[in-house]
C-alpha cells in the first residue's frame, strides 16, 4: 500500500485529537477564564457542531481546487486556529479559534479519506481508507489523556502548542511528499441527504447520532466526574484517561471481530444494550476504585466497538451509496459529540455531575429503539423491493 497513505492517516490523527483535547482540562480552562464548567464543556459543542456542519458545505465550494493545495491552505488555517488558542485571553476569543480550527479541521478529514482512496490501488482502497479513520479515532480516544498530562504539567495552553508544532511538521509532509491530485466533482449536498429517504439508513444514522451523545454526556464531564466522586488527583485522572484510551483503541478491534463472527445486527444490539448497562452502573462503582475501573474498562472498550458493526452495516444495507454513508456517519458522530457534551453540560450545571451517567444511559437506551427501528424496517423494504421487481 502507498505509504503516504500513513502521511494522511498522521493528519487526520492531529485534526481529530483537537476536537475532544479540552475534555480532560476543563476545569483549568473554567478556573483560568473564569467561566463554568457548562460553558467550558461548550467548546467541545462548538467544535464537533461546526465540524459536522462545515464539512459537506466546504467540501462543494472548494470543489474545484487541487487537492495537495486544498489541503496545504487548510493545514495553514487549522495552524492559524490553534495559535489562536494559545494566545487566547478570553472565552470568546477562545471560542472564535475553536470554530476556525473545527472549520478547517473538518474539510481536512475529508480531504485524508478522498485522497489516501485516490493514490492508491483499487484492491487497497477500502483498507487505506480504514487506515485513516484509525487515525481519527484513536486522536478522539487519545487526545484526552495526552491534553490531561500536559495541560497539569504545564498548563491548559501546552496541549495546543503540541498541535501547533504538529500541524507544521503535517505541512511540511504534504509539501515534500504529497503528489498533486485533481479534484473530482463533488456530491451536491442535496443529494447526500436524499439517501436518507431510506428508513434504514435513517435510523442507522440517528443511532450513531444517540449513542455517541449518550457516551459524550459523561465521558466530556469525566474529570470532573473523577474527581468529584472519586477525590482523584490530576496524576490519577491522566492514569485513568489513559486505561480508558487503551481499552477503547482494542475495543475498535474487537467490535470488528464481533461483527465478523456475529453479524452486524446482533453485533450493534448487544454493544447497546451491554454500553448501557454499563455507563448506568458508573456512579453506583465509585465506592470501590477497582470496581469502578473494570466497569469503565467494559464501558470504554464498547463506546468505539459498535463503529465498525455500524459501517458494515450501512454498507450491506445501501452498498451502491457507501461513500455517502460513511460521510454522513461522520456527520451524525460529530452531531452525536456536540449535543451529548451540550446535554453533559446543562446537567453538571443544573443538577450534579452523578446525573451526567443516568442522562446518557437514557439517550443511549433511545439509540437502541432507533436500532430496532432500522432492522425491522429492514425485512419490509426487501419485499417491498421483490414485489415491484
């Protein structure tokens, strides 16, 4: 396989670690700018709404420009957007870089998929495409406890000079070693969302939509959560943060091994209803530490198990409109991120943060009515497609 694909696929890893970097610090950002904790959580609303907003939109009006010099002008963007919070020395200039960065971050990621689908063999595109969501996926796992280390050592800015630093090593490797690669006409957004005329689909994508909402209502909140219920110190959460990080990088793995062996459908029904269980049990393990982290084990290894189960399945289920699909389940990921960290906020604001884990335990019993939902209409939409044929 072509190994600038990894290029891309360190790109996208940078991108994605900007989105969820704040969740572990929030309570610094709180105390340094004087705001709350809702309203510091709102940074993580902003950036995955902007995200899941700006990236079909972009992607149409920049449709006729080369690819390595779209990509080279939105790396510059997404640097200017992160220096921008380093400097920062309000909450509403902080906010203003945050969109800047989730603005060009978001084209970024599109531009990574498109192009490592485009330079490289037919027979590899479908695993090079794996390869850079590999990258977006362990950055939203791993940005969190690589933003704590450094944000308690050296303050909540550090984090983002790292970015910094590697958004101009990612300029200088697109620079040096990406090829030009012109611009295919892009979908009409309009047309994208005609997909979802399809219940199936639909439903499919709302349930991406709940689940990671659900996951983001505590999980946006966890160093708060940790420290409110468990007394943790700031080396103990980065511990934590970091099992978590682990155990959710296998449980990626895993879900695609289960969806092999089991099936897709029975794969994304169990991960719900198990994902559920177990981020209902978090609050009532804080009195036994050990307890606690084999529940967040479970709890974090299933939040990106049923990722790979949901591509399959929305492949199977309208393989002529794959690419679209999976664009749009970026979409409903980023649109699940946002609201769950808005909801996560409103609770720990309004009520306690013990509540942020019944929140989203209820949103994510919602995803698995909407998964119900979108299997069932599955047997129906197959007759109905006989019976005109």
């Amino acid at each position: 396989m072509n190994k600038r694909v990894y290029l891309l696929t360190i790109v996208s890893f940078v991108v994605g670690m900007v989105e969820l970097i704040i969740g572990g610090i929030l309570d610094l950002i709180a105390s340094d700018l004087e705001v709350g904790l809702g309203k510091a959580g709102f940074l993580i609303t902003i950036f995955s709404l902007v995200f899941a907003i700006a990236a079909p939109i972009l992607l149409t009006m920049t449709a006729h420009i080369e690819r390595k010099r779209l990509t080279l002008i939105s790396l510059i963007i997404f640097l200017l957007g992160n220096a921008l919070v380093i400097v920062s020395p309000t909450y509403s200039m902080l906010l203003v870089a945050r969109i800047l960065s989730a603005a060009s971050g978001s084209l970024l990621v599109v531009l990574c998929v498109t192009m490592a689908s485009n330079i490289v063999e037919e027979k590899y595109r479908a695993r090079a495409i794996g390869v850079v969501f590999m990258g977006i996926s362990a950055s939203l796992v791993l940005g969190i406890p690589v933003g704590l280390m450094l944000g308690n050592a050296f303050g909540w800015r550090a984090p983002f000079i790292l970015i910094t630093a590697l958004t101009v090593l990612s300029i200088l490797g697109v620079y040096f070693f990406m090829g030009r690669l012109e611009a295919k006409p892009a979908i009409p957004i309009k047309q994208q969302l005609q997909t979802l005329k399809n219940r199936r689909i639909l439903f499919a994508q709302i349930t991406s939509f709940l689940f990671l909402a659900g996951h983001l209502t505590l999980y946006g909140y966890l160093t708060p959560f940790l420290k409110m219920t468990l007394g943790l110190n700031g080396t103990w959460v980065s511990i934590v943060y970091l099992i978590f990080g682990i155990a959710a990088v296998f449980g990626g793995g895993i879900g695609g091994m289960l969806a092999d062996r089991f099936g897709t459908k029975p794969t994304i029904l169990g991960v719900i209803i198990v994902f559920a269980f177990s981020i209902f049990m978090i609050p009532y393990t804080t009195f036994a530490f050990p307890l606690f982290l084999i529940v967040m084990i479970i709890w974090s290894m299933l939040s990106w198990a049923i990722t790979p189960a949901m591509q399959s399945y929305l492949i199977e289920s309208s393989p002529e409109t794959s690419d679209i699909q999976q664009s749009l389940n970026n979409s409903a990921l980023h649109f699940g991120i946002a609201f769950g960290s808005m909801i996560g906020g409103i609770v720990i604001e309004s009520a306690s943060v013990e509540m942020n884990a019944t929140v989203g335990g209820l949103l994510v019993i919602l995803a698995l009515g909407t998964a119900v939902i979108s299997m069932t209409k599955k047997k129906s939409s197959k007759v109905s497609t006989h019976t005109i044929s």
